[in-house]
C-alpha cells in the first residue's frame, strides 16, 4: 500500500501539497509502532527518489519519541543517509547542512565532532583539558565506538601536524622533509598525548586496529610522506599505545573501507619491523 501511494506522489502533490507530510506522518507512526523498520522505509526512497520524504519521516519520528531512541533505532537499521539526499547533495559536508536544518543533526553526533576537537586542541591541548571536553562533550556510550576513535586519533595527527609546520595544511614537500627538530617535537607531542590515547584504547584490539586505519588514512591524505608512517608505528609501539596484537590485525585485516592500505603495506615492507 505504502508503495502504491508513493507511485501516485507526484499526482496527488497536485490535489493535496501537503501529501508527503501526511504520508510522513502515517509512516513515523508505523515506525513506532514496530510494523515498518527504518531500512524498509528507505529502501524505495533512495538517492533521494520523493525527496525529503525520507527526512520528513524521521522528523515525524522525533517529535513523537526521545532522540536518543531515533538515534540507536536509525543506527542499528545501517540505513546509508548520504544515499538518502539526491545525488548532487551526497557528500559529508551536505548531508550535516541538510540534517541540521531539519534538526536532525542528533542522528550523527560524531560528524561534528573532529572539527570542534581539533578546534578544542587548539585551546588546551592538555591531557587533563582533552580529556574533561570529551566528558563533558561527547556520551560515554559513544567512547567505545570506533568512529569516535577515528576522529580522535585523527585529530591528534592534523594537530601535530599544524603546531610543528604553524599551518592548518602542510604542503607534501614539508611533511616528506621535516628537520631534526621538528621530528623530536612530533615525537613529544605524541607522547603528551599518550594518556588520552591509552584511556580509549587500552586492552582494545578493535579499536586500536581503528587508530591504525586513522593514522593509515592521515598518510595516505598526505601522499604518503616519506618515513611518516613508520615513524608513528614505531612510536606508538614504543610508547605502548598500541599492542602488537593490534598491529598484526591491522596487517591482516582486508577490508576495503580506509584508503591506502596497499601503499602502507609497500612503505612498511621494505623496513624491517619488529612488530611484524
């Protein structure tokens, strides 16, 4: 029934303007109601096919249950919403306006949170200061998620990387030929952040295995400097962030999903690790 009234959408929109917020309404009720999942919702409106319907359900949804309900139902049907905007709004920064302005941006808490962490990093970047922005910022039950982890290592790294060369975006010729100095401030910084890493991810195989891809995506963003990342796997091995047990998963692990596996792979084969 639901598919038939969608086919008819854009007839009744002449009769009835308001059609789609009806039919959102009786869609966020069915939702609710456990008779219809989220995936089976967005199955039929994807790439943005009846545009905003989608959203104007969820909406529905909010207004009638708790958002943190929306946020672990919505989270556990795996629905991809960059596929749910039309296909000329299918990047990150779009996909955050456009929640944002429809007030759905509680659906995807981790997407703000690397530009406010590396902003935050900017003010304090203090173990203690690090550590009391993400209590009071960020849920405990999101500490554990590997998504969080990714953001936080990757904050660290575009840091580092900005306090040593006094610039938001070094340009590849600097970060393949950094001096002596600027090599044993990286090294010190990281050790500053050793306590913050070591809180998230100690005795956490996955998530450590989540900071490697992390550091793997930062080299590859960069071209892959020269020595960059076997500096940062020697270090965080010597500085016991992350275990051996880790960088073996990471190494044998084939997922497809973090760019520039292969070139890390290269780089590091031709060093002789003892963590391999």
């Amino acid at each position: 029934a639901f598919l038939s009234v969608l086919d008819q959408t854009p007839n009744l929109e002449d009769q009835i303007p308001k059609v789609k917020s009806y039919l959102a309404q009786f869609c966020a009720r069915a939702i609710i109601s456990d008779l219809v999942t989220i995936g089976e919702l967005a199955a039929p409106l994807e790439n943005g096919n009846h545009f905003p319907l989608f959203l104007l359900c969820l909406q529905q949804v909010a207004k009638r249950k708790d958002p943190d309900w929306l946020t672990d139902l919505f989270l556990q049907s795996k629905v991809n919403m960059n596929k749910m905007l039309p296909e000329c709004d299918q990047n990150k920064e779009r996909m955050l306006e456009v929640l944002d302005g429809r007030g759905l941006g509680f659906l995807f808490p981790l997407m703000k949170l690397e530009k406010e962490l590396l902003n935050q990093l900017k003010k304090d970047s203090s173990p203690q200061g690090i550590y009391k922005w993400i209590r009071d910022n960020i849920s405990l039950k999101l500490h554990t998620d590997p998504g969080f982890v990714n953001i936080l290592i990757t904050s660290f790294l575009q840091f580092i990387d900005f306090k040593i060369f006094a610039q938001e975006e070094p340009t590849e010729e600097q970060l393949a030929a950094p001096t002596k100095e600027q090599l044993d401030q990286e090294k010190q910084m990281l050790q500053e952040f050793k306590p913050v890493a070591q809180k998230f991810l100690h005795d956490q195989v996955n998530l450590q295995v989540c900071a490697l891809y992390a550091l793997q995506v930062h080299c590859n963003t960069s071209s892959f400097p020269k020595g960059m990342l076997l500096r940062y796997f020697v270090n965080l091995y010597d500085m016991e962030i992350i275990e051996e047990e880790s960088f073996l998963a990471w190494k044998e692990d084939i997922t497809q999903e973090f760019p520039g596996k292969g070139k890390a792979l290269f780089q590091l084969g031709a060093h002789n690790i003892r963590v391999f």
